[in-house]
C-alpha cells in the first residue's frame, strides 16, 4: 500500500481494486515529516472502502503540508503539531478536523495533542441543533455492495459497519475467514517489522473483528440435535 520511499499510498480492496494513487513526493516540507504523515495516513486508510475519502484525506494533507511551510515559525516535524497550532489551522472546518484521526498516529506527534486529539470535540456552533449524521441506516444498505468487479459502491464498507448491525450478519464460512484475518495480524505483530502506525491501526481493526467474531459465537443456536450413536 506504501511505497518504498514513504511517499506514495497505492490503497486496494478486496481482491486487489485499486482506490487511486495518492503521491506526496512534490509535497513541501522536509522529508521525514512527510514521511511520517504519509504512513499514518496509509496505515488509517487501510480501513477505507471508497476512492473519495481517500482523495479527501490526501487532499486534505497535501493542504496541511503546504499551510505548514508557510506557517511563521514553520512547522517541519510533526513533534511541532502543538494543540494551539492545531486549532488555528484546522479552526472549525469539518475535513481538517477529521484529519486528526489520521495525524494522532504519527510518530512524534506531542502527547498533549495526542490526548487532544482523542478526546471528543464539542460541535461547532454552526452544527449545534443540526440532527446528527450516522455513518448509514439500514435503508441505505446495498445488497450487491460485495459483488465482485462492483466499481459503484454506495455504502460503506464492512469495516465500518457496526457490529451489531443485523445487516451485516455473517455465515460461518466468513467468520472462519476473519479469524484468519485475525491470525494474520497476530503474525505480523509477532514479526514486528511494521512501522508504529501500521502496527497500531491493525490492532484497532484485530480489536473489530474480534468483535465481530464474539457477537456471531454469542449468536449460535445451541445444537438440540440427539446425538447420534455409533
């Protein structure tokens, strides 16, 4: 998904479906500032189904970039991402804001704008008394949003479904397909050889299927079948 120079997000899905390149190689700033907030970018958007919220994103951070350059002092490493920094440059606009989930990963990033960052946000006030967006209803679930070759998409993908939605139920063939999924990041954190972002995205999403996994167990009929004898 990343390329070898750190510069370069190539996301897939699925069986491989490209979802656009995002190059971050004529970016101002120095190299390993970029560096670091393209790898928390890659390692967040691994969770992502739709070509446009990565183009949001990337476009998003291409902005952070070029403000940073021409911020008096400028900001050149991401340990210089202070809270009041943050508040002036993002102020109340929605995409900047959201962009947090993906700066918070960043290696360096002050622990102050760190906990910053997680902590929930008062809507501002020119949201206040707006109903509330939910990420989808039940009306807008797509039956064919899993077939294969699909390129219109409308509805977000599984990963960010909830995962007591009686929509995404799961058969016991997929189940057994996500505790692979499981062992795989198991594996991969046992190797250690991904980078903190990385690392830390893929426990959040073992932490999801997991889940998942739980709440199909719990659902399970008990079997009231006699037991045959042989």
């Amino acid at each position: 998904m990343l390329d070898a120079d750190g510069l370069v997000i190539r996301p897939v899905i699925g069986a491989g479906k490209p979802l656009g390149v995002w190059d971050f190689r004529d970016s101002p700033r120095p190299v390993d500032f970029r560096r670091a907030l393209v790898a928390a970018l890659a390692a967040q958007g691994r969770g992502w189904g739709s070509e446009d919220t990565h183009r949001s994103n990337a476009g998003t951070l291409r902005l952070l970039f070029k403000d940073a350059a021409a911020a008096e002092p400028p900001v050149a490493a991401t340990g210089q991402i202070t809270v009041e920094w943050w508040k002036q440059w993002a102020g109340d606009i929605h995409v900047r804001r959201v962009l947090a989930a993906v700066v918070r990963w960043a290696p360096g990033v002050p622990e102050a704008t760190r906990v910053f960052f997680q902590t929930p946000r008062r809507r501002p006030p020119a949201w206040r008394g707006r109903p509330r967006k939910q990420a989808h209803t039940r009306a807008l679930c797509d039956p064919d949003r899993d077939r294969a070759g699909d390129v219109g998409r409308r509805t977000p993908d599984h990963s960010r479904c909830h995962p007591a939605c009686a929509n995404i139920s799961r058969t016991d063939s997929q189940i057994t397909a996500l505790r692979a999924e499981v062992a795989r990041i198991d594996a991969a954190a046992d190797a250690g050889l991904d980078p903190y972002p990385i690392a830390a995205r893929e426990q959040q999403r073992k932490a999801h299927l997991a889940t998942i996994i739980r709440r199909h167990d719990a659902r399970q009929p008990a079997n009231t079948e006699p037991t045959e004898r042989r």
